[in-house]
C-alpha cells in the first residue's frame, strides 16, 4: 500500500511540474486560469458600419466618458475599429496607442492610420502575457471582445495596472458565454480583476455590444504575485 500511495504522489508530482513546464517562465510566480482560453482570432464579427448602426462604439465611448486630450490604450486593437474611434473622441491633444501581438494586423493598422492621417496615433506590438504599456500613462485601457483570448489573466491584468495614470480605469466589453466560446462570464471577470487589485467601478449590459460592460479601476497596492488568491471556473477565489 505505502509503495503504490508513493508511485500516486510521485506521478501526481510530476504531473504538476509538466503543467507548470508548459507556462512560460515570466508568468510561473503567477497563479494559471482555472478556465479555458478562447483561440486567437476566432470571434466572428460584422462589418465596421454594421457596428456603426448598432451604436457600439458610441456606446461604450460614452460609457467610458472619453473626452477630449484623454490618452487611452486599445488593447488587441485588430483591424482598428476602435482605434480610429477613440482618435477622434480624444482629438489633436489626446493619444491613442493601439497594441496586438499579431504584427501583421499591426502592420495593416499602421497603414490605415497613415492612410486616414490619425497623427494622434501610435501602434505597438505586446505579448500574450504583458500588453507592455508604458507606465504612469492611460486615463482608458480598452480590451473589446479580447479578454476571453487572454492564457495568462493574473499576470496580465498585474503588468497593465501600472500602466494607469492616478484614477485610469480599465474597459472590458464582452459576451456573457463560457470563455472556450470566445466570451467571459461577469462573475469569472469580476473575480480575475479583484484577485489582482481591481474594483468594479461599473457593469451594463447592451443589446448593441452585444454582451456588456464592465469598468474597473485600480485600488491599493498590487499583490505580490505569489499572494494572488486564482479564481474557480465559477468566478470564486478558490482555496489556497
């Protein structure tokens, strides 16, 4: 019996370290998702003036108060829906950095903004666990129907906190499905965020984002990432 309980722990044991194995090293201090992870690219979307009749933009651009001379991140910026938006909302005095770690949809953006003349634009290529926003910086952080796709939410969500200047918030709009489906139910949102230091600040559901909105702004200091308490797939912190 204690020679088969042994063989149980050691192949337990080494499950467990090819799991972790598998993270990159950057991101093993922090707790991994207990949910699964939507594949990249795979939401389906209408076209650009479809959204434009919906209201969406308009919508969450209110929601959000985005005035001019705000600077704001756009984070997994795509094709730019939103980018070109928010340069016109903030003006010629605010900025708008749009960041995605797929290059050549970077690269597509960069022409689009050179094409519409968005001087107030500028573009920057992140990682999969690290949007690599500069600190001190953003009045908005934007994440549209992107969160979902997001493996590494602890580590994530504790490297853009910083990127916030004094009362930035952070804007996530999404579908209310399970995440494998290319959504995020709120509880599982809600509990991420908390779990490094955010408070919901504000949640509306709109026909027209097809899904909601959650606002969430930066409270205390962050945990260390060894202290960060992950989250079940039910949206509750779950047992240390």
């Amino acid at each position: 019996m204690r020679t088969a309980a042994a063989a149980l722990l050691a192949l337990v044991a080494l499950t467990a370290c090819t799991k972790s194995s598998d993270r990159a090293p950057d991101v093993r201090a922090f707790p991994s998702a207990d949910r699964p992870v939507s594949k990249l690219g795979g939401s389906s979307f209408t076209t650009e003036d479809q959204r434009d009749n919906l209201g969406e933009a308009e919508t969450v651009m209110d929601l959000a108060r985005i005035a001019p001379g705000m600077t704001v991140a756009d984070i997994g910026a795509g094709e730019g829906y939103y980018t070109v938006r928010l340069a016109e909302r903030v003006g010629r005095k605010g900025r708008v950095l749009a960041q995605d770690i797929d290059s050549a949809v970077l690269h597509r953006l960069g022409s689009r903004v050179e094409r519409e003349r968005l001087d107030n634009v500028s573009i920057k290529l992140g990682k999969t666990n690290d949007p690599m926003l500069p600190a001190g910086s953003f009045d908005r952080v934007f994440m549209v129907h992107m969160y979902h796709e997001v493996g590494e939410p602890y580590a994530f969500l504790w490297r853009l906190r910083p990127s916030l200047k004094p009362g930035g918030q952070v804007i996530v709009v999404d579908s209310d499905r399970p995440s494998a489906q290319h959504g995020m139910p709120p509880e599982q949102l809600f509990c991420e965020f908390q779990a490094v230091g955010f408070r919901l600040a504000e949640f509306v559901r709109k026909p027209e984002l097809r899904g909601y909105y959650a606002q969430f702004e930066a409270v205390g200091p962050a945990p260390a990432p060894q202290a960060i308490k992950p989250c079940t797939g039910e949206g509750k912190t779950g047992p240390q």
